[in-house]
C-alpha cells in the first residue's frame, strides 16, 4: 500500500511539473556584427505578417512600437556612434520607432529593461531621436528583421524590414583616431608588463635564465615596481648573482613597505636572509 502511495504521488509531482513545449509564434533572435573595431549586438523577438496588414493596421501609424514583439527590443554598442549624423554614447538601448507613413521616428531609450514599451515614457531616458524615411519593398517579408548590412570599415546600415517596408538606419564608428593610437603602441615596441610576463615566464618554467634577466632588467628600467624587482632578485639568485639578487630584494621590499604590502616585504626579508649565508 505505501508502495502505491508512493508511486501515485510521484506521478501526480510529474504531471504537475510537466509542461508541453511548443514554437514560439514570435521567436526570440540575437544578432551580433563586428563594427569597425567594436561590436554591435540587437536583441530582439519576430512576429510574423500571417496574411495580416501590418503597417497602419496591426502597427498603428504615428504610434509608439516596441520595434518586434514581447520584450523592447535591445540595442547594444562597445563604441560611441554617430546615428544619422547625431552622436550616439556607448550603452544598451531599447530600440522603439514611431511607423508613419512618410517618415520613420527611431528611438534610442536609456531604459532598456522593458516588457515592452515603457509603462511612462520619460522623455529624459530618451539618448536620441533621429528620422528615417522608409522604402517601399517589391517582396514581401514575412518575419520581421532586423540585420546590420552595407558594412564598411567604419559604417554600416541598420535595418528594420518586416512586410512591404525596409528601414535603413545609417550608423558610422570612429577607427582612424583607435587604430592610429593602435599603430602608434605596437611600433613603440614591448612596454615593461610585456618584458616582466615574458621574464616571469622563462623564470617559472626554467627556461633561459639569462634571456629572462635580460627582460626583467627591461622591465625595471622603463618602469620598476616591486613586483617586478622581486622577480629579478628571484632570477638573480637562481644565476648565483647573490649580491646582484639582495640589492634588487632590498629595492623591492622599499618599494612595497612604502605601498603598505606586507606580504612582499616578509618574502623579501626571507630571501636576502637566505642569500646573505
């Protein structure tokens, strides 16, 4: 008996907890491009027409639209844009349009974590507004898209096509200022963090000592910090250079007494203690 009992509330928790999984009618899409040395990611959800009119029926003109279905759509730059010619901060927007019939409003709205459109519309929330005017297609669309598209090094197109209309929304990045700075960084060569990972690399994996001193030795030039000195002295002493290690061990424990790091000043101590048998 208690076996049954037992069996039939197990199936009861099951059937309970069972759900049927069937297609959303507007599936949810993630879209990611690469622009110009940043990425531009659009979530966002598609209805579908379904033999319906879409435009100036299921989406009123001169009406606010959450741009998709369920959730606001969201919009997401790594980089400041110029959107239509008006300046765009990095962030995560919620992507709205007003569809009118001649002219398209596109909204980029601070609060993106919405349901849908926002309970109160805060025109403060608002980054910015720009106007579009659509195109009329000779196909139709059935599921509503949104694609970035016309990709150049540093512009690109951001399009809403759903039914009979294609919204082209033109965005442009800054590159030559990023790259010139980029350029300008690798000619000047290795920078101290790059000869310290190599030296500490060839140091922990005993690898070419002399090669490894020969960039820490780098690294403390163009900029020592105690970490850095503790390496050197560590390598120093692994050569046999006794006196050479306890002078870049006492540099080092200066160093981090005066920025309040005990741990280094009492690995430090330890070390010259042991050199100076």
């Amino acid at each position: 008996m208690n076996k049954l009992i037992f069996l039939f509330s197990f199936l009861m928790v099951i059937s309970l907890t069972a759900q049927i999984q069937t297609p959303a009618p507007s599936p949810s899409c993630k879209l990611e491009q690469k622009l110009g040395l940043g990425t531009v990611i659009v979530e966002y959800s598609r209805p579908s027409v379904k033999n319906r009119k879409i435009f100036g029926d299921v989406v009123p003109f001169d009406k606010m639209w959450r741009t998709g279905a369920n959730a606001a759509t969201k919009i997401t730059f790594s980089d400041d844009m110029i959107v239509e010619g008006k300046q765009l901060l990095m962030g995560t927007y919620a992507l709205y349009t007003v569809p009118g019939e001649v002219s398209w409003q596109v909204i980029f709205y601070k609060d993106f974590a919405q349901s849908g459109l926002p309970k109160t519309y805060d025109p403060t929330k608002v980054a910015l507004t720009v106007d579009v005017v659509p195109e009329l297609l000779t196909t139709t669309v059935e599921s509503f898209t949104i694609d970035i598209n016309d990709l150049r090094p540093d512009m690109a197109s951001l399009n809403l096509s759903w039914e009979n209309t294609l919204v082209s929304v033109k965005m442009k990045t800054e590159i030559d200022m990023k790259v010139q700075k980029s350029i300008e960084k690798v000619l000047a060569g290795p920078t101290s963090d790059d000869y310290y990972r190599a030296a500490s690399y060839y140091s922990d994996n005993s690898k070419d000592l002399n090669q490894a001193l020969v960039w820490i030795q780098k690294a403390n030039a163009m900029d020592a910090k105690y970490w850095k000195l503790r390496v050197e002295s560590l390598i120093l002493g692994k050569l046999g250079r006794k006196a050479e290690a306890i002078e870049a061990a006492t540099k080092s424990k200066t160093l981090a007494a005066a920025d309040g790091n005990e741990e280094y000043v009492k690995m430090n101590n330890e070390a010259i203690a042991e050199w100076s048998r």
